[in-house]
C-alpha cells in the first residue's frame, strides 16, 4: 500500500466516488489529489486533496474532499492520504492547514485542534458556511501546524497490512427473498419459459 500523486487517468475514477460519497467537488482538479494504491492488486482505496486559497494576505491551504472506499476503511488508509497531505503542505511553506470537517473526532487523532470560525481567514469563513448549507451541517473548522502532524503507530501497522476486505466481510447482496418475492413461484413479465 502506498500514496501517490493522482494521473490524469484517474479523474473519472475520483469524480464517481466524490460524488458517490457526497464528498466536495468544488472547483475539482484532479492534480490536486492523492490516492492510496494496493500494490499488489493496483486498486485504489482512497483520496483527498490539497486546495490552496488565494487571498490578499496570501495563500491559505485547506484540506478537503477525503474519502476511503469501503472496503478499505479502519485500515489506516486515510490516515496515510491525510499524512501525505499534510506532508506537502509543509513543504510547501504552508505553517498552518486548515480542513473543514464533519468529522473532527478523525482529525484529532492527528494533531489537529479545533479552532474558533472567528480564527479562520475570511476564505475558508465563506467556504465553512456554504459547506454547512450544502454537504455538511455540522462542518467544523480544524487546524494542524504540520510539524505537529503524526500518524498513530496503530494506524501505521495496519496500513503496513491494508486489504480490501472479502465480500463474505461486506454486507450481502439483496435477493429476491428480500423484497417478499418466492422465486420458485414468480413469474416475470418477459418470462418466455
């Protein structure tokens, strides 16, 4: 397992599960984006994306849009995507990032704290509210200083061990006993038989 820099080809693959996860597409480029890889089988697990603000006291960074496929998650692959994140943005100067989440609880695992709106500049301020009203009510803003950034050992190790789980893991398919339908007995419209 490992995290890469998202290709050109893998557009169409992040646009699907954005959406399919009702995650923020907002002004969506796919260079912006990292994707956790299975190297043995070269699936993707999960994303997320760096977005960079440009203000008048200057650039801003924001996390957004991270998501891990089903099958993969409480693996440590988010984890590793938010590390790698993290990692650019401090490379790249940024001393805080900043991310707008409904689900702070994750985040602090990390080192991220939880910061007053007020403390937010005016960009991220407008991108929290619409946030708020369109894909996530209960988005709060959250701040990491990336040399403060780590990831949990426990979160390490089973990253080191990341395997999309066994369909006999996941939840059955629904058949037609589900839906009160004896299929011994049904007949079918077009049946020919």
């Amino acid at each position: 397992m490992y995290v890469r820099d998202a290709r050109n080809r893998d557009e169409v693959w992040l646009l699907d599960h954005i959406e399919a996860m009702g995650l923020d597409e907002t002004a969506f480029r796919s260079r912006d984006y990292v994707i956790a890889v299975d190297e043995e089988e070269n699936e993707r697990a999960g994303f997320g994306r760096i977005r960079i603000h440009r203000t008048d006291d200057g650039e801003v960074c924001e996390l957004t849009s991270i998501g891990v496929l089903e099958e993969w998650r409480d693996q440590g692959v988010g984890a590793h995507v938010v590390e790698r994140l993290v990692k650019t943005a401090g490379d790249e100067g940024f001393e805080e990032v900043y991310a707008l989440t409904g689900a702070p609880e994750y985040l602090r695992q990390f080192g991220f704290e939880r910061i007053e709106v007020s403390r937010l500049p005016d960009r991220l301020q407008t991108r929290l509210s619409t946030k708020q009203e369109s894909l996530a009510p209960d988005a709060v803003p959250m701040c990491v200083d990336p040399t403060r950034f780590h990831v949990p050992t426990r979160l390490r190790e089973a990253f080191k061990r990341a395997r999309a789980r066994d369909e006999e893991d996941q939840e059955p398919q629904e058949g037609p006993e589900d839906f009160g339908i004896d299929p011994e007995e049904a007949t079918y419209k077009y049946d020919t038989g």
